[in-house]
C-alpha cells in the first residue's frame, strides 16, 4: 500500500458482540449455550467487509489492476501480503509432533482412571435427571444439529448435562488428566518443540517488521 502512496488500516472487519462459541473438547461447557442452543452450535461473530467506497478499496482487494499509473498485483496488496506471508510459515516437522502431541492427550485421556470415574459419576448425575447417557460426547448424537430451530427436549438435555458436569467437576478433572499427559509428551520432545518455536518467533517477527514503517498518507496508523 505504501508503494501507491495509500494509507491502511489493518482492521478491515467489524466484529459484532455475538459470543464465540465455546470449546467443546469434552462436550459442551457453557450453561448459556445450552440453555439457548442445546447442542447446536452458537452462530458465528459476524463480520462486516471494508466498504467500496473506501479509496485504498481497489488496490487493497485488487478491483483495479493500475493505481496512479502502477500495476496493482493481481488480487491486489492483501493477495500480495497473503502470499508472502507463505512463504515465511514454518515447515519443520515439528509441527506435526505438536498436533500429535494434541491428538494423543485427548485419546490416551478416554482411559484415565481419574476420567473414567469422573464419567461413571456424570453418568449417574444424568440417570438421576431422567437420561441415559455412558458419555459427556453422547448426547450431541440424539439429535438433529442441523435444524434451524433447538428442539425443548434437546435444550432440557444439554442443560442437565452441564448440571452434572459441574455437580462432578468433569470439565476441571478430564482437562487436568490430558493436561498431564500433554506434558509428559511435551517433555519427550523437548527439542524439536523447541524448534517449532524458534520458526513461530521468526514468523512473528516478520509479521511485526511488515507493519513498521507507516504509510505517508497514513502516518500513525500504518499498517
């Protein structure tokens, strides 16, 4: 943007105050959510586009292809960034431990005793309620996620469920479980961790050396 002589902003959306949907790694967690939702997932914080009448518009998104006599390049300065941006994200194979370190926690925590007891007790929670149910990750099955409208029986669900999670602590318990396990595979791969990390911070430094210099029609704001 600098090279066309614009100024730039790099908040581009207006996010609405929509909540982001909770987690939802050992079922659904917020009482909110299943008081309104059941099992079907909050709507998305919604965005609002840069508007066209915006001068840097053009050659932000790549409307125009010259600007003041200079090519634009295709798909703009955003397009532009985006693909330099690429080129700079790390390859190491780190990062694939670091995804099987977040994969396996989970999975080896389905077996922990602390879990499995944890489990049995909601379960018993649920059967006091009136509902069936062996696992906090069942319930979501029963019903339909993709209807428009929340069923009253699916809300009455999902609101006992997050009763009885915390009547047992499940949430606190189950994270803690994996939590440790994850540790003990982040300590075996200490190393090439380590790795990833040095690559995360170079990536992160190119991201705050694109935004140093500010624009001359934008001075304060350069983005």
């Amino acid at each position: 943007m600098q090279r066309f002589d614009l100024g730039y902003h790099p908040v581009d959306t207006d996010i609405t105050d929509t909540p982001t949907p909770s987690d939802r790694r050992y079922g659904i967690s917020d009482p909110r959510e299943a008081e309104r939702y059941g099992y079907h997932l909050a709507p998305s914080p919604q965005t609002v586009p840069v508007p066209s009448t915006d001068p840097s518009y053009p050659v932000l998104y790549g409307a125009v292809s010259t600007f003041d006599g200079k090519e634009v390049p295709k798909g703009g300065c955003r397009a532009e960034a985006v693909h330099t941006w690429e080129k700079q994200r790390p390859t190491t194979k780190a990062a694939d431990v670091a995804r099987e370190i977040a994969v396996n926690g989970f999975r080896q925590s389905l077996s922990d005793p602390s879990v499995l007891k944890v489990t049995k007790q909601w379960a018993s929670c649920m059967k006091a309620e009136g509902f069936s149910y062996s696992s906090p990750l069942a319930p979501p099955r029963d019903f339909d996620l993709d209807t428009p409208a929340v069923p009253e029986d699916e809300r009455k669900v999902a609101v006992a469920d997050l009763s009885c999670k915390k009547k047992t602590n499940l949430l606190n318990v189950w994270f803690n479980a994996e939590s440790r396990i994850q540790r003990a595979d982040i300590q075996a791969n200490k190393a090439r961790l380590a790795q990833l990390s040095a690559e995360h911070g170079k990536v992160a430094e190119f991201a705050r050396s694109t935004g140093s210099a500010p624009s001359k029609a934008s001075p304060s704001n350069g983005g």
